[in-house]
C-alpha cells in the first residue's frame, strides 16, 4: 500500500471496541444509516441482517485465519429480524464483524 493510501486509512478510527484484528483491519467507508446487510428468505418467512446504525465497512490488510488480504469487512451493531406474514420478530445481536471475499 503507498503512502498516500496508508495515511488515508490511519485516520479512521473505528468507534467500536478493539479486538485481535483491529490492527489488520482498515476502514474504506462509515454509513450511519441503517443499512440491510443480509437476507435469507426461507420456506416460512425471511430473516434479515439490519444495522442499528453506524456500520463500518472495510477490508483486511493481511490474510489470517479470517480471510485473505484485501476481503471485504463489516461492523455495526446488528438485529436479526425474524418476518414472517408481516410480524417481525427482532433479535438483538452484539457488534458483529463480518468478513467477505466478494
């Protein structure tokens, strides 16, 4: 990464906790909306994946056990919404880290 590039990343801070991988992990973009980061329908309703808010998204500097260098991340704190005959069941997940090769 040149210069330009790792100064760029070095001035996002991530405004969640720190963890093993923070160090590996620099931010590209923050959305503070809320954001639907995943959907699965299934054959008696649809789970979905929703922010609650800010969601930083990223990608790993150096391939672990994770990922490989440059997969795409994300963080926010997420609920996972149950929906089914339109009655949503909400369950609260902690910050979640997600990682991606797409």
């Amino acid at each position: 990464m040149d210069t330009k590039a790792r100064n760029y990343h070095e001035t996002r801070v991530s405004s969640f906790p720190e963890s093993a991988l923070t160090a590996s992990i620099a931010i590209d973009s923050v959305n503070e909306d809320q954001v639907f980061r995943a959907e699965q329908q299934t054959g008696q309703g649809t789970l979905f994946m929703i922010s609650k808010g800010r969601e930083e998204r990223g990608h790993l500097l150096v391939s672990s056990t994770l990922g490989q260098e440059g997969d795409q991340t994300f963080q926010s704190d997420y609920a996972v919404v149950y929906r089914q005959d339109n009655h949503d069941k909400v369950f609260r997940a902690a910050c979640l880290s997600i990682y991606s090769d797409h």
